[in-house]
C-alpha cells in the first residue's frame, strides 16, 4: 500500500505531503479543486506519460515521491525487483520522478537510477488507476481477451507464455521463408554474379607483391637496351686496354709501394688507392655478370603485359590493390557458402514450418480451453458481483467466435463480453447495448473480482462513479468499500454515499496565495465529513436536514 505522497511544483500544486492510510480513503472537494490532479500525480509517479506542461509555472522541474509498503505476502512484486537489481533492505520501497524543463526525465527506485519503462513495470504491480479512459477500454472488444487473461493469471500465462515462445519461433522461421520465396528471383540473379566473380578472381590466382615484382621486370625488359649500353660503356671505361681505369689506377697502386715505407702519410695514400683499385675491380667483375645475364625476350614482356593487365581489371572491379581483391574474394566465399547451405536447407525449414504450425495449433487449442473455462467463472462473478449493484435481472457472456483467427501474440481466440440488462432481451454486444452507468457497474465489478485474486496494493477510483445515483450509488459505495477490504482503495468521488463509507476523508481546496493559485489537502474529522458529506447532498446551501442525513449516512457506514 502507498503510505506517503510528496508533489512539489506540479500543476497548481507548490507543495503537498499526503500520508495514506490502510481501507477506503476518499477526496472530496469543489471541482476544479485539484482532485484529479493528485492522480495525474500518482499516475506519473508509477510510469505515466510526462510532460513539461506538469511543471508549476515558475518552476524549474516538478517532482513527486511515494512510498510504499511491501509485506511479504507481497512475493511477486519482490522476485520482480529482484530480477532488476533492486534492493529491498526493508518492506519500504521508494519511488522518485523528477520531470525539468528541458524535457528529462530522472527517475529512482530505492534511490537507484532507472528508465521509465522500468518505473512503469513496478508501478503497474502497486497501483491500478481506475479512469474514464478504462470504460472506453471495455468498449473495445479488443481489449476483452487481455481482460479475461487477467481474470485468472495463474491458469492461462503459462500456456500463453509457452504458446508466444513458440509464436515467436514460427513467425521468425516465416518471415525467412517469405524472404526467400520473395525474392526468389534476386537470389538467383545474386549467386550467379557471386559464383562469376569467385571464378574471375580464383582464375586469376593472384599473390600480394607480384604486381610490383612484374612492372619492375617489365621495366628492365622495355629499357634493355639502354641498360646494355650504360653497362657496356661503364666496363669498359672500368677495364679495358692500357687507358682505362683500372690500369691507370695500378700504375698509380704500383708507384705508390716504391715509397710507402718512408712516410706514415705516404702509406695511408698508398692504402686509399688499393682499396679503390680492388673496389672498382670488384665492380668491374659484377657489370661484366650483369652483362652475361642480359638477354631481351620479347615474349616474356609479351606475358607481362598480358598479366598485368589482368590485375588492372581486377583492381578496376574489386579493390584499389591485390590485397583488396583477395579480400573481396574471401568475402564472396563465405557468402556462397552460408547462402548455398540454405538453399540446400530450404526443404528442411519448410518441414520445420509444418512441425512448429502443428505444435502452435496445438498449443492454441489448449490455451482456448483454458480460456473458456475461465471464461465460465468469470461470467458466474460478474453476474454475482452485478446482483450486488442492482443488475440481478442481467445476463452476461463471452462469446468466443467460432472460426478461428490467424495465429496471433495472444492465440488464436477473438473473444467480446455480451450482455442483456432487461428481461425478455436477447444477449448483444456489450460495446452497443450498454449504458454509461452500466459500464461503470460492469467494470466495478471487474475490479472487485481481480482485487480479490490480485497482488495490487492500491486501487484508484478516479470519478468512476460518474453517471449513478440513488440506491446505485449506495451499491457502488459499498462494492467500493468492499475492494477496500484486500486492497488500499483511493477514491476520487462527487457522491455522498462513497464519501460515507470511506474509512478515511480527505478535503481538496484551491486557494489563492500571493496572487497565486495553490491547491492544499487536509483530512477530516467526524464533523467536517458531516459538513462536507451535506454538502455534497445539497449544495451550497447546507440545512439542518442535510446535515442530520449526512450524520445518519456516516453512521449507518460505520456502524455508530
């Protein structure tokens, strides 16, 4: 149950602490007091959608806090927050939401950072807020199947949990069979390019390095006989008849030995020109082999031309070097090998199709079973929790459509509440027969049935009692009192007798302070919910007959 409510700087609200207590807490006040905006404040606080518009004008963020109490009998809201990472040191859990001007959101659970979609997964499991929007929920027929699921959690999730495992299997395995049926033609068209290129560029066998390898032989076959001629002139100015070089440079060598051993400096001169001599004989011995290996073959140039231009158009298609082509060609490889291997099990997916359409039809049909057993309760609940809001001559079903709908997230069943509220009428859909006030009993009813068998720790009434009155009222007041047995119950209301029954009272006002308009809650004790009960009765005009039936009404409530 929620035990205390902060709001600071929401909608017309500065400041405003709330402390909650166990049952039937009602609020009450003048309309346009602030009611409804206390469980704007609620609804935010658990996951709703924000807006800067909540900002107090003025303020820089708005924020609003609860906290709520988790008893131990409370264990599935606990194993949730386990699976989160939440701590729950004690049965206090925290709820924090700040919304700023610049569109953030800061939300916290036990002080610890979390999204909103998280803040709305815990705050679903504490508090139910109960609308005007959820009677046109019961309106749609679409939302009559999840409201039957929710009926009886424990019997139907399980074969809906094990029924959307294997949807979820069969809709992945189909849509890979549809892409490949539909694009059936591109496949084809794209393995046969794939299959085209491999071949090219396995052809071609290809090695990083070779291109550079061939255009520096290519360069030396086209330059041949510049080549011959530079190493013919240069040998022979190195080694040739007595005017060359190398004699000369002996001649010198020679001369040089006579004196060398007279002076240290001649001897280092001497040693400076045998060095160069044998240098430069050396280098005369390799032009000499380099010459022997020259030999110009034209059809070797021939072959390199034709390979490199090869390369050239491989680069042109696949990649800027080699390296990139063989890359290229690893990736074409691997492709053909995963496409080729499912084709090859084109024929094994479709037998699995088959296998898993029969498992989910299957699996379909016994979550239909379920679901019109459960539907069996939920139709003698509803009719006695109707009796109890003066519809006892009204007849309520679900009727199940008898041809079966595609499979879908939630089975195969299409389901829509019918009813009859007077004698002698046959049963119709709820969406074109009911009225307002009977859609408020209706769903009344629905939510005293799932309070009963459902872990929701608060229950909000946000003015479902709009379209009532009378002893219908006194019904719905007590049905209202009744859920406030098993749950926490907050009950915004314009009707005397809710009002009455409540355990607990709270006045909403709106006031202006400072030239500014604020809106404060205080409790009531016993005379100011007479006041306030009169006059809800009367008005604005409150007479000694309005305020001893206000009395009589809190009495016969509370039993004084």
């Amino acid at each position: 149950m929620i035990q205390e409510l902060s709001v600071k700087d929401f909608a017309i609200i500065s400041k405003l602490n709330l402390q909650f207590k166990e049952g039937m807490t009602v609020l009450t006040g003048e309309t346009g007091a602030g009611k409804s905006i206390i469980i704007d404040a609620m609804g935010l606080l658990v996951g709703g959608r924000g807006s800067i518009d909540f900002i107090r004008e003025g303020a820089e963020k708005c924020r609003i806090e609860g906290a709520f109490h988790i008893n131990q009998n409370l264990r599935s809201i606990q194993q949730h927050l386990v699976e989160l990472g939440i701590e729950l040191p004690d049965e206090t859990l925290i709820l924090q939401r700040e919304i700023f001007k610049s569109g953030r959101n800061s939300c916290r659970i036990n002080g610890q950072l979390v999204n909103t979609k998280i803040l709305r997964e815990v705050g679903r499991r504490l508090v139910d807020i109960h609308g005007q929007n959820e009677h046109q929920e019961l309106m749609d027929p679409a939302h009559h199947l999840m409201l039957l699921d929710k009926f009886d959690e424990n019997r139907i999730q399980p074969a809906l949990k094990k029924y959307q495992m294997t949807f979820e299997e069969y809709q992945k395995l189909r849509e890979k069979i549809e892409t490949y049926q539909t694009h059936e033609k591109e496949f084809a068209q794209r393995m046969d390019m794939l299959r085209f290129q491999y071949a090219e560029i396995s052809s071609a066998d290809l090695e990083v390095g070779e291109e550079e390898a061939l255009l520096e032989e290519r360069g030396k076959l086209i330059n041949y006989q510049r080549i011959v001629q530079a190493l013919s002139n240069s040998y022979g100015i190195l080694e040739g008849d007595e005017e060359q070089v190398l004699n000369v440079l002996g001649i010198a060598m020679n001369e040089l030995e006579t004196i060398e051993d007279l002076d240290k400096e001649y001897q280092e001169a001497s040693e400076l020109v045998k060095t160069a001599y044998f240098n430069l004989q050396e280098v005369a011995g390799q032009l000499s082999g380099l010459l022997d290996q020259l030999e110009l073959d034209e059809t070797r140039l021939v072959a390199i031309e034709e390979r490199l231009d090869t390369i050239r158009q491989l680069k042109r298609k696949y990649g800027e070097t080699v390296a990139e082509v063989l890359a290229y060609l690893d990736i074409i490889e691997k492709e053909l090998n995963l496409t080729e291997n499912q084709t090859e099990d084109l024929e094994t997916l479709g037998k699995e199709f088959a296998r898993l359409t029969e498992q989910l039809t299957q699996e379909s049909q016994t979550l239909t079973y379920l679901r019109e057993e459960v539907a069996q309760t939920l139709e003698t609940q509803i009719l006695l929790q109707l009796k109890g809001l003066y519809m006892d001559k009204t007849q309520f079903k679900v009727v199940f459509e008898k041809s079966k709908a595609d499979f879908r997230l939630l089975g195969q069943d299409r389901i829509e509440f019918y009813i009859s509220t007077n004698v002698g009428e046959s049963l119709k859909p709820l969406v074109k027969v009911a009225s307002g006030g009977e859609l408020s009993r209706i769903m009344l009813a629905l939510k005293t049935i799932f309070s009963q068998s459902q872990a929701i720790t608060s229950i909000i009434f946000d003015e479902v009692d709009t379209g009532v009155s009378g002893r219908v009222a006194q019904a719905i007041a007590e049905k209202i009192h009744q859920i406030g047995l098993n749950s926490q119950v907050l009950c915004i209301s314009h009707l005397p007798q809710v009002a009455a029954v409540a355990d607990t009272q709270y006045y909403i006002e709106k006031k202006v302070k400072e030239d500014r308009t604020e809106t404060s809650v205080r409790e009531l004790s016993f005379e100011e919910r007479t006041q306030e009960v009169a006059r809800m009765l009367s008005g604005s005009e409150i007479t000694e007959l309005t305020l001893e039936h206000a009395r009589e009404l809190l009495e016969l409530a509370h039993g004084e």
